[in-house]
C-alpha cells in the first residue's frame, strides 16, 4: 500500500502545488508567523501613535489605523481559514494511515471526520469500551 501513496516533502518549506490561492495562503501564513512581521506592525502602530500629535489626533488620523487594521484582519480571516483546513486535512490523512497500517485498529475510524455526530459519539463510545 505504502508505494501507492504519494510522497510528499518534508520540508518546512514546501510550497503547495494546488492553485494560486492555496500557494497565497500558504506564504501569507508563514510570513504572518515571523517575529519580523510581528515587529514590522508594532512598528506601523508605533508610528501611528507619534504621528497623533502632529495631526491633532484627528478623526483622519483615527480612521487610518482602523481602515488599514480592519482591511488586514477581513483579509487575513480567510488566508488563515484556508490554510488551517488545508493542514486539519493533512494531519487527518496522516492519522488514517496511522489507522489503517495498525492491524489491531479499526478500519471503519478512518475518514470518520466525515460521519455525522451521532455516529461519531457512538465510535467514541465504542474506543471507551475497548480502551477499558
């Protein structure tokens, strides 16, 4: 079985081969990671607050940093979800392979995130049983 599965890279720094938003999503994740970019926005806000004073903390100046900070976060909402659904899909896989190469595990568990909630609360119960 093991020969038919694809193999992926292992490397923390793979791009995905999939469309363009899936590869967007991907490099937007990992540069919003980054302490560089962590700073590089303390630094805007920073910027912001000094530059208060010189604009009389206007209304102008207010709506600067809650057009750009709202604008950042509606976007990144969705770069963010893409890329964790990407990844929950991945480590699901990588857990019904652990299933389905383990003699001893249940095979009707694999691909169970897909079962509605009742059936998943009695496979639940089933695993208590037999965990003991």
């Amino acid at each position: 079985m093991r020969a038919n599965l694809p193999i992926g890279s292992t490397s923390a720094n793979a791009q995905p081969s999939g469309n363009w938003f899936a590869r967007l999503a991907v490099a937007t994740s990992r540069i919003s990671g980054r302490p560089t970019t962590f700073l590089l926005a303390v630094a805007v806000v920073l910027v912001w607050a000094i530059t208060g004073p010189l604009f009389g903390f206007s209304d102008t100046w207010q709506l600067v940093i809650n057009t750009g900070t709202t604008i950042v976060t509606f976007l990144m909402v969705f770069l963010i979800q893409s890329t964790q659904n990407r990844d929950t899909l991945a480590l699901q896989l990588k857990l019904d392979e652990l299933i389905l190469a383990t003699k001893a595990a249940s095979n009707r568990i694999a691909g169970i995130e897909e079962a509605s909630d009742e059936e998943i609360k009695q496979a639940k119960v089933e695993m208590l049983e037999r965990a003991g």
